[in-house]
C-alpha cells in the first residue's frame, strides 16, 4: 500500500538523521504527541486534508502546534515538509514505522499481553525477564484485560501470536471432537 511505503520512507529517514538514542526517544514521543492532538481535534485531519486552504497557513498551524507541545526542530521539520508535500495524512504510519525504528535501534520489543485477570507488576517483570532470555532484546510490555478468555494469556510480538487462554483451549477441544464426531 502506498501509506506503507510512505510512511516507511519518513520513518526511515527521521530515524537516520538522528544519531543520539534520547534524540530518538524524544522524537518517538514528539510524534506520537502530534500524532495524538491530530486525533484530538477532528477539525485538522479535514483542515489539511482541504486543497482551498493554502500551505502556508497549514504550515502555521503546524508550527503553532509543534510550538505548544514543545516538538524537537528535527520532528517539527519533517512535518512542516509533511505539510508541504501533502502528505500530513500519513502521519499515523509515520508514527507506526518510526516507532518500529526506534525499536530497532535501540535493540527492544513490544509485546502485547492480553490476559483474563490484571497481571501484577512481579509477573510482568518474571515474563520480561523470561523473554529477555528468549529474544535478547529490552522487552517493553503493555497490558489488556478480557475476560472472556476465562484464564491464560496471549502475548503478540510482532505478527507472532502465542495464546495460551482456556478459552482458546476450549476452541481447540472443541473442534477436535467435531472432526472426531464426523469421522
């Protein structure tokens, strides 16, 4: 898809012109700030989107909003340069792309838990700790409770899914004694 390999390519080169590893932390975060008052105010993804309104007021806009959330001048660049090539839009794949180049950078992985029950902080530490070992990368961890999987959790790296839920389990029984019945 072409936001793909738009937002890949900003990514990439935001991600190259910044040497410093707390740079890179805090253009993450510059971003997913920007990022998240474009998600705020429903009025700006239509106000840059609109082609009667010229690009340089656009531009101001971008400046005053990187201004107030205090954006570092590499981030705040790049989405002036967003702003006037048009592709302020793909600034959430932007973000996406850019956060999996942090990550790569800085040698981590996000994993997604999803659990029956809220994990406490010493599970959470003993499965960072076990993964570190498996993957040998900082292992950053965000939480979700459903209770719908009645116990178990699933984690999801990357495009890998590990689900180890009774409920899942439940589903696997199930269809085995399906197949068995038909057969």
């Amino acid at each position: 898809m072409l936001e793909n390999q738009i937002g890949k390519r900003y990514a990439e080169a935001l991600s190259g012109s910044i040497s410093d590893t707390g740079a890179l932390e805090k253009a993450l975060g510059n971003l997913q700030s920007f990022e998240d008052a474009m998600n705020t105010e429903k009025q700006l993804p239509r106000f840059f989107k609109h082609p009667s309104i010229a690009t340089e007021k656009k531009k101001t806009v971008v400046r005053d909003i990187c201004s107030r959330l205090q954006v570092a001048d590499d981030v705040s660049n790049m989405l002036v340069l967003l702003n006037e090539r048009g592709k302020m839009l793909y600034l959430a794949k932007i973000v996406e792309y850019f956060e999996k180049a942090v990550d790569r950078r800085l040698n981590r992985t996000r994993v997604h838990v999803v659990s029956a029950y809220p994990l406490t902080n010493e599970n959470i530490d003993r499965l960072k700790a076990g993964l570190n070992k498996i993957l040998g990368k900082t292992i950053l961890i965000d939480t979700e409770v459903d209770e719908s999987l009645i116990g178990g959790v699933m984690l999801r790296i990357g495009d890998q899914v590990a689900d180890d839920t009774i409920r899942n389990r439940l589903e696997m029984l199930k269809r085995t004694i399906e197949n068995e019945e038909v057969a």
